[in-house]
C-alpha cells in the first residue's frame, strides 16, 4: 500500500525516487560519508527528475508554478545529487 504524499513526507519521496533514478537505496548512501561525491546523475536524469518533481511539489503544496520551481530549487541545493558530467 502506498503512502500518501504530504507536505511532511514530500522531501523524502523526492530524495528516494532521485535515488531511484541511479539504482540506489536511502540505506545505500546512509553510511558512506563521501555520499555526495560517490552519487550522481546526468543532466538527462536531473531534467526528468526536475520534470517529475515540479508538477508533484505543486499538487501536493498546492502553489503557484513560481513557489513550486523555488521549492524545488531549494530540495535541490540541499539534498539534489551532483551532475555529472558536467556540460562544456
């Protein structure tokens, strides 16, 4: 049975489909330190991530397009994975 999303449960959802998206587990990256350096995603996932994410945050929070691409922008410095490679 699946959980319904609220705004208390919305950060983790993201955080673990993210995760998802490289073949990893929250229970993965829990133990190693080096957690951000060892985990990435190319800019395609990052933008199928960021495409899945937005219209979600936006439901769920029921916001503005503007509030949700802000909500979004803060997830993403505080818990997004790096790009990687990064573009030329």
């Amino acid at each position: 049975m699946e959980t319904k999303l609220t705004k208390q449960n919305l950060g983790d959802h993201l955080i673990e489909y993210q995760l998802a998206m490289v073949d990893k587990e929250l229970s993965d990256i829990l133990d190693d330190p080096e957690w951000y350096r060892n985990n990435t995603m190319t800019q395609e996932q990052f933008e199928e991530f960021k495409a899945y994410a937005i219209p979600l945050i936006k439901k769920v929070h029921r916001c503005s397009q503007t509030r949700a691409v802000g909500y979004f922008a803060w997830f993403n410095l505080s818990y997004g994975l790096r790009i990687f490679p990064l573009e030329k």
